[in-house]
C-alpha cells in the first residue's frame, strides 16, 4: 500500500459547491486520484439529512454511509463523487461495517432491535432480530471481523453501564453476549466499536464514563485486553494489522497491552490511522489535521471549507489514498 505525507505546498482547496472543479451538470471533472494530495472536495449531498457512520470498501472505490433520519444507506462513488441510489434498513441506522471480501454490508439498527444485512450487489436486505437484553436495548456500533462472526454494541434510553457487545454469528444470525468486555459485561450506552484493516482486532471505546475505559478483543481467541484513561472518551482507530491504537486521535496505545504509549495534544471529532500506524488524520471541528504517531506530534492541517465544521466520523481507504470524513455540509472528501 502507499500511503503519501501531505505537504504544505501541495494543500488545495478545492469545493464542488463553490463551482470549482465542477460541469455543468454538477458533477466533478477530475477524480480524487488525479487531484493533488490535500485536496478536499464536498461531495454534493443527495439526501440533505446528515449522515451518520462510514465505511469504505475493500476496493477503495466506494464509501457507505448510515442516514439515520432517512432509514437508509447512501453510497458515494469516490471517483466521481456522486451518491447512488440510498439503501432502505432498519430504523434510525447508526454504526455500519463491511465484510473482508467487500460483498456484504452490516447496519446496526438503533431505532429497533434488529441487524440490517445488505448484499451490494443486489441491494437486497435481510433483517436479524438482536436480543432484548435487561434495559431493551438496540443495536448501536458494529464491526465485523475475519472469523465469519461480528461484534456489536447495544444502547438504550438512559446513561451509563446496562449496555452489552454481542457476538453474532454471520452464517447463523444468533447473538451471545461477551462476556469478558466492559466492566462485568456490560457497557456504556454509546460503546463506539472500530476495527482493524485486517478485521482480525476490535476496538471498543465505552464512551459517557468518567474514567474512559476501553477494550482490545483479538478476534482468533476471543482475548479482551482492557484499560483506562481517566478521561471522558468516544472512539478508538486501529491500523492495519491492530499493532497501534488511537483513542480520540489523541490517546496512543499498545493494543496487545493497552499500556499508554503517548499522548498528542489535539482536538478530535474522530480520527483515523494509516496502515502502517505510523500517522493519523484527525478531523477537528475546522480542519483536518496529520498526525505523527511515532513522536506524538500534530502536522499538517487543511483548513475545511468556509461554514463547514467536522461533526461525525471519519475513514481510510484500504489503498491509503483518500479519506472520507462526514462534516456539517455532508461528505468530504481528501486526496492523501
């Protein structure tokens, strides 16, 4: 994979709804592997509402994301940056993940007790009933992993622990609790799950608790390593292999022993990690900023463009080349 150090001389700024880079018809005329690294395009917004989590295919050709208000899965087309047709699930869909092999989609339904499955190529989706659980709790974040199973997280109306991470069985569709994450298996109501390239190592951020707990689960052994930071937390990201953690693009972290291996001072919405580990891309509320990992430094910063803020999440492409970041204005997109 090739992964590029964006350079200052190289920042440019470039906005669809501007007019710039764009046809008459409103589509763009060059495509994100043709445009300078640094560039930054907003895809024009089909759906109007704001979107929700992301992911991006194995291909690095296709971005999917969760429009909780509208019930559905919109896809973006990364070389033109035109949305799809959306895809209706389950209610108020909010995490959202994809197979290793980049044929199925798994929406975690948090309006309903239910895992919306998406087959791509045909858009066909199959609705799977979740356990209740003691505070009739939804599906909230969700990431798939290499051993044919999933892990998803539950939330419900209320704060704190009461919440669970579920195995599911992808050939089965049935739901165990796990046990050995959290603390006594339980979890907070807003546990942000995230996983590595490979799918071979889970991360879980127990969100809305003072003390910042957090889990590793390898998939091949069902392991959980667990830790604390002592701060509020929301999200973790992990590299390729999950040989390096980042929580909140601040928070560096061993994942085979949850040691704290550095700190970076920075204000992330979410973040996200090359394959290597080496460097990271945090979206803050005005920019998008490059961060060392190895000398827990900030870098480069790209200025969003004008009214736009960062507000939600953010992804990688496999190949490393671009990163799709969900802001006020719908989706950017940055050539890496």
């Amino acid at each position: 994979m090739s992964y590029r150090n964006m350079s200052r001389s190289a920042l440019i700024l470039a906005v669809a709804a501007a007019g710039m880079f764009a046809t008459t018809g409103g589509a763009l005329a060059a495509t994100t592997s043709s445009l300078p690294p640094g560039t930054i395009r907003m895809a024009p917004d089909a759906s109007g509402p704001a979107l929700g989590d992301v992911v991006i295919n194995p291909a690095s050709t296709v971005a999917y994301f969760t429009v909780p208000t509208e019930n559905e899965v919109l896809p973006l087309d990364l070389a033109t940056d035109e949305f799809g047709t959306a895809i209706p699930v389950g209610s108020d869909p909010q995490g959202i993940d994809i197979t290793p092999n980049g044929k199925t989609l798994y929406v975690a339904d948090s309006g309903g007790q239910t895992i919306s499955r998406v087959t791509i190529a045909t858009g066909k989706v199959k609705t799977i009933t979740t356990p209740a659980g003691i505070l009739n709790d939804t599906p909230y974040s969700i990431a798939v992993m290499n051993n044919g199973n999933a892990l998803y997280s539950t939330t419900f109306a209320g704060s704190g622990f009461g919440a669970n991470v579920y195995d599911l069985n992808l050939s089965t569709d049935t739901s165990t609790v796990v046990s050995n994450m959290g603390i006594n298996g339980e979890v907070t109501e807003v546990t942000q799950l995230s996983r590595s390239g490979n799918h071979a190592v889970v991360g879980a951020a127990l969100g809305d608790d003072s003390g910042g707990p957090f889990d590793v689960y390898t998939a091949a052994t069902g392991d959980v390593v667990s830790g604390s930071l002592n701060a509020f937390i929301s999200s973790a990201a992990l590299n390729q292999k999950g040989t390096k953690m980042v929580v909140d693009g601040s928070y560096v972290l061993d994942p085979a022993t949850g040691s704290l291996l550095g700190t970076i001072s920075d204000d992330c919405v979410s973040a996200v990690l090359n394959s290597s580990g080496s460097t990271g891309y945090c979206l803050e509320t005005n920019s998008i900023v490059e961060l060392d990992v190895s000398t827990f430094l900030t870098g480069t910063s790209i200025a969003l463009p004008s009214g736009v803020t960062g507000t939600g999440d953010m992804a990688i492409s496999p190949n490393g080349d671009i990163l799709v970041a969900v802001t006020s204005a719908g989706a950017a997109v940055v050539s890496i």
